[in-house]
C-alpha cells in the first residue's frame, strides 16, 4: 500500500502558487519542522512522479518550521531564523541519510546500513 504524501500550497512575492511535497517532519530542539522538496520539474532522478528523494538540484529541498494555531485546529509552514539554518540543515541530512534505505519501507533485510545484498533496489 503506497504511502499518503503531504503537499503544501505557497504563495510567492508575485502571487504565484506553487506546490512543495513534505518529505517528513522531525523535532529539534522542542520545535517541529518538516522538509519539503519542489516537485513541480522533473530533475531527472524520478521516472514518473517524484518519489521525495530529488537531491540533483541545489536547493530543491526546503526547512520549515511548523507553527500550530493556540486552537490547535491549523498550521502554518514559516522559515526557520536564519541564526538556526546552519544546525537544521546539519540534522536534516543526517536524518535524510538514516532514511536513504534503498528499498524504503518495504525492507525485511535490515540493510539499514545500505551495504547488504538483498537485492531490494531491483524491487
């Protein structure tokens, strides 16, 4: 069963709307965030639709601070302050590698090392 994907809806300076995918949420230092890739182009690492792992281009990928309403009822995707950026962008690769299994969920190999034989990256 494949999994539900989260997108995202912006709106730039110009009034232009465009779509970001939510790759996954993480919490660092009591604060939620989520990274979210633009899959609008293809780059040429995905054959149909963008699987979340576009890393072609520089600056495909975005950090967004998750601020939820006092009701609890929405939330809103804000920019990180830029004196946090560094130390995100840090803990974000490093979660985005532990995550790069090359057979994503469907592994029963436990190649969580990425060095295993299983045979899943022709799954």
């Amino acid at each position: 069963m494949e999994e539900e994907r989260d997108f995202v809806v912006f709106t730039d300076d110009d009034g232009n709307e465009f779509e970001l995918d939510v790759i996954t949420y993480f919490d660092h230092n009591d604060k939620e965030y989520a990274i979210l890739a633009d899959c609008s182009d293809k780059c040429g690492c995905c054959e149909d639709e963008c699987e979340g792992e576009c890393d072609e281009e520089e600056g495909g990928l975005y950090i967004m601070r998750i601020v939820v309403s006092e009701d609890g009822q929405t939330e809103e995707f804000v920019p990180p302050e830029d004196d946090e950026m560094d130390e995100l962008i840090a803990y974000a690769e490093q979660l985005l590698a532990e995550d790069d299994c090359c057979c994503g969920d469907d592994c029963d190999c436990g190649c969580h090392d990425h060095n295993c034989d299983c045979g899943c990256e022709d799954k």
